[in-house]
C-alpha cells in the first residue's frame, strides 16, 4: 500500500535561491518556490496505518521552514566556501560571492540540484520520524516549480 504528500496541496513549499556553478544555464544566482512531496510504501498495520500522515507532515515542514528563504550552498561540491565575521564566502572559477551568515545553510551535498536537495531531504525525514517497521521505502520529491522536480527512494526492507 502507498500513501502520498503532495507538498503543493498541503503547502509544504520553501522559496531559496541557489547556483549550479558546472551548469551553465544554472550558473547564474537565482532562486525558486520548492515543494517537498513524499511516498511511502509499506504494509498497513493492526489499525489499518502505514505512516502517521502528521508525523510525516511535520518532518516535512520542519525541512522546508529550515530551507525557507536562505542562500543553499552545497558544502561537498568543489566551491571553497569560508566563514567568517558574520559572512559566507563563495569562489568559484572567476565568480566571488559574499552573503551574511545568516541568510545561508550550508548543506552536505554536492550540488543545490533538484536531485542533490531531493537526497537530502530524503535523509532529513530519516532523520526525523521514527519510521515503522510495515514501511518498506520511502521516496522524496522536491519541485522546484510546477511540473518539475526530482524524486529518489530508499528501501528499507
């Protein structure tokens, strides 16, 4: 059995800018208005339940309020990043970008892709929820506007 979130209709979004400095089109700062949408499969329990939709909700909200209006910066994918007096510093190729500390998070990933924010937000709900033993796989989807986005899964069982 499946059970599904769609971030849009439940407003689970976040707006953030970001660059994909390899990404020619991409390369240019810019932002979007994201949605975070998941799935989950699994066997429904004694009471008829695969996941507490709430418990699933929260965890997803929690990830778009702490995304929400901030500069997403990929920590692992080849820009030099420093911090320091308050600010974020970020080189790459002949590009130099100051922002206040404040307004950044830094994320463990490689990229600010759909896809790269898609895994991470996957292993932030992990992270969140105390997912039941019936669950078989999770999947995560995040939109980076309508009819657009990227989706990744993680069996569990």
């Amino acid at each position: 059995m499946k059970v599904k979130v769609d971030g849009w209709r439940s407003h689970i979004v976040f707006s953030s800018a970001h660059f994909i400095p390899d990404y020619e089109r991409c390369g240019r700062l810019h932002g979007h208005s994201y949605a975070i949408h998941a799935s989950v499969d699994g066997e429904a329990d004694e009471m008829g339940i695969v996941v507490d939709f709430g418990e699933l909700k929260r965890a997803m909200k929690k990830i778009a309020d702490e995304l929400d209006h901030h500069m997403l910066i990929p920590e692992k994918g080849g820009l030099e990043i420093s911090v320091h007096q308050g600010e974020v510093e970020v080189v790459f190729d002949r590009k130099r970008y100051i922002f206040p500390e404040e307004d950044c998070k830094l994320l463990p990933i490689n990229s600010s892709s759909a896809e790269s924010l898609a895994s991470y937000v996957l292993a932030r709900i992990i992270e969140e929820i105390d997912i039941p033993a019936n669950v078989n796989m999770i999947e995560v989807g995040v939109d980076e506007g309508f009819g657009q986005g990227a989706w990744v899964s993680k069996k569990l069982r």
